[in-house]
C-alpha cells in the first residue's frame, strides 16, 4: 500500500504540467509552482498523519486516507477548467496563476495522501527497537513507489492515454486500496464489524 500511495502521488505530480499548460504554459515556473505546492501539502499530510496515529490508529481510518484522496482527486478532472479559467483572468503572472491553481487542484488529495506514511509506520510498528526499521522500510518501499509512478508516468502512461484516462487510473487504484484494506481488516477480525454494528444500535 505504501508502494502504492508513492506512485500515486507521483502520477499525479507528473500530471500536474499538461493539466496547467492549457492556461498557464509549461515553463520551468510553473513546474516550480507545482513542485512547491505537492512538497507543501506533503509536509502537511507527514505532520497530520503523524499526530493523527497517536490516537487509536486503525485499519479502517487508514483505508479511508487512500478513499478520502480518490474523492478529493476528482475535482482534478471535473473542474480543472472552472479553477483555472478565472484565475488565468484575474492573474497575468503565470508564475502565481499557476501555483495558485495547483493549491487549488492539488493540495488536499496530495495532503491526504502525506498522510499515508507515518499513520503506517505507527500501525505497523510493534515495538520501540524496531520503529527505526519499520520507518526505514516503509519510506524505502514508498519512495521506491514514487520512482515508478514518474518513470511510468513520464515514459508510458501519457503515450499510451489521456490525462484523464491516466488521473481515473489513478483514483481507481487509490480506491481499490481503500477498499482491500478495509475487506483484508475485516477477514483478520471479525469481531470488528460486529463491534461497530453492536455499538450503531446502541446509539
């Protein structure tokens, strides 16, 4: 999963230049604008996803970082238009027309998605003597996941597909993520969905 995330944020970074181009070129600016906003929203996600796991980190609150990133990945495809058009009207800089439109395309998915790494390392983690090891693996494994979404990205997925063929992909396997964590918790403890179930009728 956490290979998964990688290059899921990836794609979409990569992505993020033919999205903007239309409106706001493709110069090295606007490359900078998106690079800086996905390292933003990252640095959030690593923050809120860190203070997130010391309270009660579970399965299912993780399954819901990658489906909570595929909804909020959407708006990428259906109102790129409408979020960059006025902005493109209001701002004659490309530089700031285009880092403010990737906040307003990118920030959150790419937040949430920032979110995934340190939440699994506390999941994952049994014990103080290996929380080194099991951070160092899982960074390893989801780096190791970013270079794949860029290479096949940058070298195949936009030859072979649209954009928005590449971003549906993209928020389909974030999805089927969410989904196989959630099916994988329940098939390990069943008592979970009954516990939830139990404590639903008593509210």
């Amino acid at each position: 999963m956490a290979f998964a995330s990688g290059a899921c944020i990836m794609t979409i970074e990569m992505l993020g230049a033919r999205i903007l181009s239309p409106y706001f070129g493709g110069s090295l600016s606007v490359w900078g604008s998106i690079i800086t906003i996905f390292m933003l929203a990252l640095a959030m996600g690593y923050l809120f996803g860190g203070r997130l796991s010391t309270r009660n980190p579970n399965a299912v609150t993780f399954a819901m970082f990658y489906i909570s990133a595929a909804v909020f990945s959407l708006p990428v495809i259906f109102l790129s238009d409408q979020i960059m058009e006025p902005i493109f009207m209001v701002m004659e800089d490309p530089r700031y027309g285009s880092l403010f439109a990737a906040i307003f395309l990118f920030f959150i998915p790419t937040t949430i998605l920032g979110m995934i790494s340190p939440y699994a390392v506390r999941l994952m983690v049994k014990s103080e003597e290996h929380s080194g090891h099991m951070a160092g693996l899982l960074y390893f494994v989801s780096t190791l996941g970013s270079a794949v979404g860029t290479l096949g990205t940058s070298f195949y997925f936009v030859l072979w597909w649209e954009v928005d063929q590449i971003l549906w992909g993209t928020i389909a396997a974030l999805a089927l993520c969410g989904c196989m964590i959630l099916v994988a918790h329940y098939a390990i403890n069943p008592q979970s969905q009954k516990e939830q179930g139990r404590h639903a009728k008593n509210a």
